[in-house]
C-alpha cells in the first residue's frame, strides 16, 4: 500500500549520496556546523523512534516552543515520521497564550527551551500533558539525551491523505485562536506543485532566514529545499548584512516584505551579490511596490510575490516562467496550479474581473477544519465548500489577483498577524480602562505597526506608557501597541460602531515621517 506520509516523499527526494551537506549554520552556537543528509535520516530516525517509544495515542499532538534550530526542524520531520500532529508555537508567546494553546490541543508531548522549563510544564502538566522534553539551540536538552538512546532505524509510519500532519493556531475575530488543521495531502500537494512552479533544481541553495514556526519558514521554504534534494544555508535570525553577505553562495531566497526593506536599506546589497541567485520570494503581507521596484533597481531581480494562509498554503504566485506571463509588482499573480480562485460579493453572488469582492478559494490544499470548531469552520466554508480566505480583491480579466484589503479585523506587522479583538480584550481588562480600539497604521520597517486608542474611566488616571509596559508582561512581544492613546471617546458612526477608519486616517503618519 503507498504511504501517503508527508515525511515518505520528503525522506523519497533525500539524494543518493547521503554524505552531502544539507543544512549548513550561518549562525548561532558552534556555526558553521554542517548537517550531512545522513544526519536528517537518523536524528528524524532516533527522534521517531523516541515519540514511538512513549506510547502516544493515535493523532497525539506534539506541541513544541523552542528556538530556531536544525534539531528543531528534524523534531518536526520526526513527527511527520512517526505520524503524529506537530504543533509549533511562537517563541515570542507567554504563559496565558501557551495555556490557551495547551489547554485547546491538549498536546501529549510538549517540547520547549530549557529556560522556560519551569513554566511550560507546569501548564502541561496541569492540562494533562505527561510528557514533557527541553530542546537548546545548542543542541542540549532531555529531547536529545533521550533520542540518543533510540535506534536509527525507523520505519516511516503509515498515513493516508486525510491524516492531520499539523495544526496551526491562527489568530480569531473574536479574539481567541483557532487551530488549522492541515492534513499530509494538504501539504504534499501544495509542496509537490511549488517544486516545478518554482522550478527547484538539486543544485538550488536556499537562504532559509525566516522562524520555523509559521508556514512560510516550516512549510514553504523548508519543503521546497528538502523535496529539491538542495542545501539551506541556516539562520536563526535574520540579519539583514550577513543575509547579503551569503547571497553570493545562494540561489534562493524567501521572506516576508520586512525582510526585503532590511536588505535595501543595507549598502552591501547590489548587483554583483545577487549575481549568482536565480529567485526572490516574498509573502505573508502586502509587499509595497515601491519595494519591488526598488529591489528590480538594485539587483536586477524581480522579486516574486505570492499569497498564501495558514489555512491554505499557498494559494496564489506571480509566474516563475516568464513564456507564463510577468511578475507584476502589486498583484499576488495568478492561482496555482490545481488552486481555484473566485470572487464573490457580500451576498456570495459571482462578480466580474476586475470588481472587488471577497476571496474564496477551493483546493486539494484547503484545510480540513478548525481544530474541535465544526461550527466556526461551517461559518468559513460556503455552501458549496469553498473558504472564505477574509481577504478582499479582484481578479483582473488576464487572471492576476489583487489583494486590496481585508473584510477580517486584522493587522500584518512584520509578517506577524496580531487581531485588534485579542489585544482589546487584555487593554479592556486594565483598571481606569473604559474601551479601547486597537488598529494598525503604515510603518516603514513592519509594513503595518499596532497602535492602541484607550478610553478612559471618568476620573481615572491613565497613561500610554503604563498601558504598554503592562501589556509587555502578558502577551507577545510583536503584539505590543508601538503607541498607546489615552482619549475620552472613540468616534462612532450613526450605528454607535466604532470608525476605526476615521482613527487610521488620525494615526497614518505616525512611523512613516
Ligand atoms: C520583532 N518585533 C516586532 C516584530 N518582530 N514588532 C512588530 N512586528 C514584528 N513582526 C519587535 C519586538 O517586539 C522587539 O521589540 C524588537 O522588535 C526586537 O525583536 P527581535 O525579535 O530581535 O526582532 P527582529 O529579529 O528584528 O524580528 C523582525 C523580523 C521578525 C525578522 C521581521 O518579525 C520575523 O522573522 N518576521 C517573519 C514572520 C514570519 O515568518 N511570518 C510568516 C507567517 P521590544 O524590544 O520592544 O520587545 S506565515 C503566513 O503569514 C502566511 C501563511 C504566508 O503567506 O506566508
Ligand atoms: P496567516 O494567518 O498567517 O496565515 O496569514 C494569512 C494572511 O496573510 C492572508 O489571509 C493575507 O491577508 C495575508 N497575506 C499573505 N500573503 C500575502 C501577500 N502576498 N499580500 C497580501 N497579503 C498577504
């Protein structure tokens, strides 16, 4: 019987001659270290063998908070292996996140970095979870003491198409995040298409600079380098000058549009250190024109913009074969192969090209639900199936898409997405704290920056700076409001709603000068 595990095809692309590199550390403890892909297959082996050994039930989730590492992504490769759900979880996330997180997916191995120890298994073990491991960026901790006792051989577990390979937790409307599951077909079919969309070649080398705990870093480019057979040249972190300084080894290239303004704002970037490189990818936010021109002005590169969602992969692609049309600065090209792609009004009625309406896609790459939401999932799904991406744009009559907004309250900053609801509701909980409307407004470094308009209590006494330094303490660094106003209304429109557009409008030059 085939085996339709993900790990299966990645484990089937590894090249003859295991003695390769396949990952080489640009940073971080003890780099340059390099990675053979002998190594891949027995630490993904030793840690399948590990996960096998604890006896999990079938569909276990491993949930994993650690840094960026090449054990960090053989852990996820294990769980693909071995055929459980991997469950990654952003480093920057505090305890009442990683609570909700544990408490919603009841994980029953959780992983995490030695110093958060203390806390992580504490709310592990309080949710249920009996097993819980450390991983060290360098390459210390239980995971590792524990794997080096297994056997390194390991026979890739069974699984079919609709088997869940990951759950990613995506922020709500309402607040609270709801866990994509993502099944092995969803990802095989969407990583088996960018292969020859994006015409991977054995001897690509990938600059991999992004966090390995969204689907940009962990499936997009870590799949396109592994089913390619190619090496990925390893950051940690990203660093705009020594990103530059390895381009001339690369070929490849993936990051979110704040990725690509560090670069140019850098003097080492220029023709001759692109020379050797063959794609430019960008994603997960809008990438202003102005930068894509910019970087053709500069390298001589036409970066390629694609969109995509946690729920979806990727969705749509600017063409990577000029004979396929041209890559249009502004537009996320056309549907991928095998990806439909419609636009629908506010009654779900067909609109012509060009018209702007909601975007709803079909796909062997669509999700198959939110993680114990059936009826938030029906909400997302029409009647005939299709979802409701909550993204608003238009397909022009030569089949190009243009994202021009967003019907979801939701603001991209640096890649990262933040919902105005979550943050409300901890402003809205402060003492002194009357109502508040979070928003997002230009920023030249993160696309878009988070900014809080507080109401005040009658009487009470609030500052902005207070507000800020307490939010610090309890969510994600990144979705800390980059400004805090206190007001004593919000404007509201003849409805009572709160114009959060006239609010926009008030704050838009706030980071841009
Ligand atoms: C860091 N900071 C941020 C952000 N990142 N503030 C707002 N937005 C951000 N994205 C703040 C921190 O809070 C901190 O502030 C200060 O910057 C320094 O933090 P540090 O971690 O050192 O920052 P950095 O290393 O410069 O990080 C910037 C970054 C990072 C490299 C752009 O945000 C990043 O890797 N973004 C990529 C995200 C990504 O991979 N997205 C893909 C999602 P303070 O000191 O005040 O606390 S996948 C997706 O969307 C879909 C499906 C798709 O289409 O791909
Ligand atoms: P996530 O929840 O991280 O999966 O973010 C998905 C959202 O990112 C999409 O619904 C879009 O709003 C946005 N997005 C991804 N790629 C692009 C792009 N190239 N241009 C504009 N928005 C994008």
């Amino acid at each position: 019987m085939k085996n339709n595990n993900l790990f299966a095809a990645l484990h089937a692309a590894f090249p003859t001659d295991l003695d390769r590199t396949a990952i080489e550390t640009a940073d971080g403890p003890g780099a340059p270290l390099y990675y053979r892909w002998r190594d891949l297959e027995r630490g993904t082996a030793m840690l399948a063998n590990l996960l096998r050994s604890l006896d999990l039930p079938a569909g276990a989730r491993i949930a994993v908070q650690t840094e960026k590492s090449v054990e960090a992504l053989m852990l996820y490769l294990a769980v693909l292996r071995a055929g459980y759900v991997y469950l990654p979880l952003n480093t920057a996330y505090q305890a009442g996140e990683i609570e909700y997180f544990i408490g919603n997916a009841e994980p029953s191995v959780v992983v995490c970095s030695g110093r958060n120890f203390g806390w992580v298994s504490k709310l592990a073990f309080k949710a249920g979870t009996r097993n819980v491991f450390t991983l060290n960026d360098d390459r210390s901790g239980s995971l590792l003491d524990r794997a080096a006792l297994m056997s390194d051989r390991h026979e890739v577990a069974q699984r079919s198409d609709d088997d869940l390979a990951a759950i990613l937790y995506t922020s709500g409307t309402t607040g609270r995040s709801k866990g994509a599951m993502l099944t092995h077909a969803n990802l095989l079919s969407n990583a088996l298409m960018l292969k020859d969309y994006w015409g991977w070649r054995a001897d690509d080398v990938l600059i991999h600079a992004l966090p390995i705990f969204h689907v940009h870093g962990l499936f997009v480019a870590s799949h396109g380098a592994l089913l390619a057979g190619a090496k990925m040249i390893w950051f940690a972190k990203f660093d705009a000058r020594k990103v530059i300084e390895r381009l001339p080894e690369a070929t490849v290239f993936m990051g979110v549009p704040t990725l690509y303004v560090r670069m140019l704002a850098e003097p080492g970037l220029s023709r001759q250190s692109c020379a050797h490189m063959r794609l430019f990818i960008a994603g997960s936010a809008p990438l202003l024109l102005e930068t894509f021109n910019e970087w053709t002005a500069r390298t001589s590169h036409t970066i390629l913009e694609r969109y995509g969602m946690s729920e979806t992969v990727m969705l749509s692609s600017n063409p990577y074969d000029p004979a396929q049309g041209e890559r249009r600065g502004g537009t996320v090209g056309l549907p991928l192969p095998g990806v439909g792609l419609r636009i629908r009004d506010d009654k779900g009625h067909p609109l012509p090209a060009g018209e702007i309406g909601h975007i709803e896609v079909k796909g062997p790459n669509v999700f198959k639900g939110y993680w114990r939401m059936p009826e938030k999932t029906a909400d997302d799904f029409t009647t005939d199936l299709w979802f409701k991406t909550g993204d608003v744009g238009k397909i022009g009559s030569d089949g190009y898409v243009t994202i021009v907004g967003r019907s979801k309250d939701l603001i991209i900053s640096g890649g990262y997405n933040v919902y105005p609801a979550e943050i409300e509701g901890y402003v809205n909980e402060m003492p002194g704290v009357a109502e508040s409307a979070v928003i997002g407004v230009p920023h030249a470094d993160f696309g878009e920056a988070v900014v809080a308009v507080v109401v005040r209590k009658p009487g009470a006494a609030l500052d902005g700076a207070t507000i800020g330094a307490e939010l610090k303490t309890q969510i994600a660094n990144f979705k800390v409001p980059k400004a805090v106003f206190v007001v004593d209304d919000l404007p509201r429109n003849a409805m009572g709603k709160v114009q959060k557009n006239l609010l926009r409008e008030q704050h838009k030059a706030l980071f841009t000068g």
